[in-house]
C-alpha cells in the first residue's frame, strides 16, 4: 500500500498516456452498480474523457457519491452524452457481453474496454482492434486506482474515495473470494491516502445504506435490481441465455422471509426479458440471496428448467436448506430455495458452476405434467407450483354453465 502510495502524483496536471482510449465517453453496464459508477468516473477522470451511466443508480451508490461529496450530475445518462459528443468513442467500463449493453451504445462506437469478468460467448465484437485491460481482480475500480499510482498521475481525493467504496463492495470488504492481494494493496493505499480512519466502519455504513433501502422496494424491483444476463454454448451448438439476479443483505432473515412474493416476480421478469424485440429468449433466470456479514447465499428457483440446471450446477437439491431459513421461507415457500452454502459472488461462485454444467452437458429438460389426463381435450391447461418448484401442467376440467 505504502509503496503504491508514493506513486501518485502531487501535481495536479492531468495527462493521458493512452492515446487510444483518451478523451473518450467511459461507461458501464445496465443495472449500475457502484464499481461501474466509480469506475467510469475514475477512468474519465484518469484520461480525459466523459463519465456516463447506463442506468440510474442504487442506493449503496449514492451513499459514496454522497460521503465523498460527488453530485449525480457528475454522471450522466449516456443517453443524452452521446447526443452531445456524436463523434467521441466509447470505453466500456466493468464489463464488455452485449447483454449488458446499453442500447444507445453502437458497436462500432467502442475504443476500449476495461474490466475485471471473464470472456464468454456473447463477449463484444468489433471490427478493429480496441485498448483492451481486464485483469483477473476483485474489482475493476483496482485496476484504475493501480494505474493513476504507476502512471503518477494526479488522484483527486473524491474520486480516490469512490474508487476505494467501489472496492469495498465488489470484495465484500476483502472477503470475497474474487480478492486478490492487489485489492488488497491497493485498498492499503487508497485509505491512507483518503484519509479513513475506519474503512471497516465505511464499509458497514455503506452496506447497511444497501440493505435499507431493500426493505422499501417492491419484489419486482429486488429481483430486477442487480440483474445480469450471460450466454451459455451447449452441446450441439445449443446456446442458453440465462439470466442471474444477486440480492446483497445484512440482514438475511429479513429478505428470505419475501421469497414467497418474490418467486411470481421472477416468473414475470423471465417473461418480460424475453418478450423484449431483438432479444433472444431467456432459458432460465435466478435470484441469489447473499448475506454480505455472515457469507452464505441461497437461491430461489422458480421453474423446471431453473431446478434442473441448479442441481446440475450446484450438487444440491431444491428445498434441501437449513431449518433456520426454512422457517423464515415458510413451508409454502421453503421449496423454491436451494443452499448455496458459502459461495457469495456472482463472478466466481455462481456463474462459473452454471456454464459447466451447460458446457458439460445438461440440456433444457421438458416440461413435467401431473397426469396424461392433463393432455384431454376438455378443459385449459394451469402451470401449478403449488407443491413443485419446477411447475406442473394441470388441466382443469370445464365446468358445466
């Protein structure tokens, strides 16, 4: 931290030494997250450029903007920054899929990428080759506040404090398993430079402005609050689209005892993403509880297809959770969880499982029925969940008028 620290600079002049990305629009995915937010501010501020959003902003994001001292306005939509600067290029910030591309943001619009996720299939494409930087890290606000100290450029001290907020809650607090001992320099660097006396107590402020304000938000609202979409290659050239929706709690019990109104939401969500024109179907979307103070997570399934590749993915059995959570899910609700156990990140706990066991094999199983009576002509046909997870058709007989 300390050797990092005597890198930055105590020169305010700015300078860019990459040419290909300097002056650019910076901006991250949909459904923003602090990192994206911090990121494209950092980066902007790094080379010269413009920080843009791809979507509003969470409540965990404004309380850094807030405790730094930083106005939204700082960032805009990149909506209305494209309209203003047509001819500048785009530098994708804490992603490159097209799945989380905003829609304003033309391919052949983007000049670099700088990010910390895996490659996969739906991995952007472009015609020329672009500044690329993605490095294995805990979050990509590490990469950045790394390069303002071995590039000895000047850090301002707001943006240093939204770049080490930004860490803070990629990492939980250093203790995801994503950390790398970069993080972990760079954090040592950031804090004291900031001047933090507590970064334990920030971070608990910080989590705790997250957690508030779930406790105001509609199901619908949790489960489409930090949604990502991936694309999957299956056997035989099958691709899946599956969508994976992260709820971070302090307070746990508080969240699972929802999942019974958050269960039909997902249902909804997976409908609407894939009634979305120019979108392909999604196959399968998940929500993950993840209790950032304790480390553990379950999962909410919701349908056939969801329990088969859960179970295939994660080696565990739907309704298979602890007594606890049972409790707090209610028996009506209880079967729609599955137990992740200490897995805590998206990026490299829940993701990584899905893809092998797509890229292992599994294919999309059929629909279950209760009884061959539910293919009779007479009556309509009701997907039942009331005693299984995956849904069973039912058909119900018409009743005489």
């Amino acid at each position: 931290g300390e050797s990092l620290l005597k890198e930055l600079a105590v020169t305010t002049e700015l300078h860019s030494f990459r040419p290909e990305i300097a002056g650019a629009i910076f901006c991250g995915h949909l459904v923003a997250d602090l990192d994206s937010i911090a990121g494209a501010i950092g980066a902007a501020t790094l080379y010269g450029g413009i920080p843009a959003r791809a979507s509003e902003i969470n409540s965990e994001t404004q309380f850094a903007l807030d405790h730094w001292g930083v106005s939204l306005d700082t960032i805009r939509p990149v909506e209305e920054v494209l309209v203003e600067h047509p001819d500048k290029g785009v530098c994708l910030v804490d992603f490159q899929q097209t799945t989380q591309l905003n829609p304003a943001i033309k391919m052949d619009k983007i000049v670099g990428v700088i990010d910390h996720h895996a490659l996969q299939s739906s991995t952007i494409i472009t015609n020329k080759p672009i500044f690329v930087d993605i490095r294995p890290w805990g979050s990509m606000s590490s990469i950045l506040a790394y390069e303002f100290a071995s590039s000895h450029s000047y850090l301002p001290k707001k943006v240093a404090g939204l770049l080490l907020c930004a860490i803070l809650s990629d990492t939980l607090n250093l203790r995801s398993p994503t950390t790398t001992e970069w993080d972990r320099k760079v954090v040592s660097m950031l804090v004291q430079y900031t001047g933090v006396e507590d970064v334990n107590q920030l971070c608990a402020d910080q989590f705790k402005a997250k957690s508030h304000s779930l406790t105001q938000m509609t199901p619908y609202t949790l489960v489409n609050g930090d949604i990502k979409q991936f694309k999957f290659s299956g056997s035989e050239g099958r691709e899946y689209q599956v969508a994976f929706s992260v709820v971070e709690t302090t307070d746990m019990e508080a969240m699972v005892r929802r999942v019974g109104d958050l269960v039909p939401e997902m249902r909804s969500v997976k409908s609407e993403l894939s009634a979305k024109e120019g979108k392909p179907s999604v196959d399968a979307l998940f929500t993950a509880i993840v209790d950032i103070v304790h480390l553990r997570s379950v999962l909410l399934v919701q349908g056939n297809v969801e329990q088969s590749l859960a179970e295939a993915a994660f080696a565990a059995k739907t309704g298979d959770v602890d007594e606890s959570v049972k409790r707090w899910a209610g028996s009506d609700a209880a079967h729609h969880l599955l137990d992740l156990g200490s897995r805590v990140s998206r990026k490299a706990d829940f993701v990584p499982p899905l893809s092998d066991a797509i890229t292992g094999g599994w294919e999309k199983p059929l629909t279950k029925t209760k009884s061959e009576a539910a293919f009779k002509l007479s009556g309509h046909v009701v997907m039942d969940y009331s005693t299984n997870p995956a849904g069973e058709l039912q058909r119900l007989a018409e009743t005489a008028e």
